[in-house]
C-alpha cells in the first residue's frame, strides 16, 4: 500500500470527525511497532497539504525492559521527517514483573504508560495526542467488551480528557490492519519488536485471533461490525449522517 491510500484513510477520519484544528501541536504515541510508525508518516504528509495548520511531535515511552533499541526511530524523525522527538525513561517493566509480579500486567501497564505518555506531552506544550488505532482494534475492542464486561463500547474516535485537558484522536480509525501492515511492508518501515514478555499472550490477542476467525467463516463481518459501532449511539460516536458540518 502506497502511503497516498494511507492519506486517503486518514484524511477521511480527520475530517469526519474534526480531529484536527488550525495550530494544534499533535504529539504522536510512537510505540516503535507497525501501526505509530504508519501514523507518524501519515501525519507528516498530511501536514504538508492541510488547509489547518499544525505541528507534529513524537514521544516513546521506553517501559525499562533495558533492550528497546529506537535509533531506527529517532533518525527516522530527525533526518528523514525533520519532527522533534521526544523518549520518555520509566521503570514500568520493574515494577509490573519484579516488583508487583504481576500475572495479568496488561491494563496496569497501560495506565502507567499513557499517564508518563500524557505528562511528557504535556511538558512539550501539545494540546492533542494521536493513538495509532485503526478498525480492526476499534472492532476487537468492542468484543474483549461485549466478552469480558458484557456491555457494547469501544473507545471513539476523539476523547477528551478533562484532567489533562488533552485531547486523544485516533487517525487511523478507518485502516485495516492488513493495509497496515501493506505499507510497512512495501516501504521497508524499520518496526521495532516490543520487549514485552507479554506480547502476544493476551486477551487481546485471543480477541484478534477470534475476530479472524469470524471473518473468515462470514465475510464481511467485521465491516458489519464496525458499521454496527458506528450506528450504535455511543457516547462520541456520533451517527454517520450527522458528521460532515
């Protein structure tokens, strides 16, 4: 996939669901994986063209597994992109496995991470953070709900969060992740493997792996699915008809 088809995606959520304003300073979560990185080279081009103007910084919040290496990232950002960049130190790994053991560190793990995320955005004065979600997390997301919690709810597309007075949009909310992993793969992005030993072992995972197996057997399920969260009446998930001003 040509990174043009990406900006037809992102550009088609930016507009639809007004995430993006005139002088927005955007950080972008780069965890070093498939989807940031897609993110990161979207925004960028979508800046050079977009009728509001705004700026880009990247921020990776390195969990302390000691074997993260991002400088891959950060020539990426400083020599190809030209988007300052930012690498946020924590000891998240040691106090989820060494010192609380942890047996399921994944829900801790991330509100630890996005509250170092959030802070070190804050610190560089940005007013927005862009997470790199695309649809088949939206869709899975509303099934590890519907699974575990036995309620009908994804997170939306834009999410004000009022104690940080942040804002979290979410670009890449109409991207497969199958045409992710096209454009990685046919622009030779330099991923970054996630060190976590809990990579790949979740519920998410189960969820992934359940989700593709639905949409084998019934094709087109998971678009059913994705159009159901959009016509659901959730709480910023605004009916598809009432989008466009």
């Amino acid at each position: 996939m040509r990174l043009q088809q990406v900006l037809s995606y992102v550009r088609k959520a930016v507009d639809d669901y007004h995430m993006i304003e005139e002088g927005d300073k955007i950080a972008v979560g780069i965890s070093g994986g498939k989807d940031s990185l897609t993110l990161l080279y979207a925004l960028h081009a979508l800046r050079r063209f977009y009728p509001k103007h705004f700026d880009i910084h990247a921020v990776t919040v390195d969990l302390g597994f000691g074997n993260l290496d991002l400088s891959r990232i950060e020539a990426i950002c400083s020599q190809e992109l030209q988007i300052p960049y930012t690498i946020v130190k924590t000891d998240i790994a040691n106090i989820i496995f060494e010192q609380r053991k942890e047996t399921n560190p994944c829900s801790l793990c991330a509100k630890m991470r996005k509250g170092a995320l959030n802070e070190a955005i804050k610190k560089e004065g940005c007013n927005k953070v862009a997470y790199a979600h695309h649809k088949d997390d939206v869709v899975e997301t509303m099934l590890m709900s519907l699974i575990y919690e036995g309620r009908f709810h994804t997170f939306s597309p834009v999410t004000y969060l009022d104690r940080m007075d942040l804002t979290v949009v979410r670009p890449l909310m109409y991207m497969n992740e199958a045409d992710v992993i096209g454009f990685v793969n046919k622009n030779q992005v330099p991923v970054v493997k996630s060190p976590c030993p809990a990579d790949g072992y979740t519920k998410r995972e189960y969820v992934k792996q359940l989700l593709k197996k639905l949409n084998q057997e019934n094709p087109g399920v998971k678009e059913r699915m994705f159009t159901a969260i959009q016509d659901g009446n959730m709480t910023g998930w605004p009916p598809p008809d009432t989008l466009r001003r």
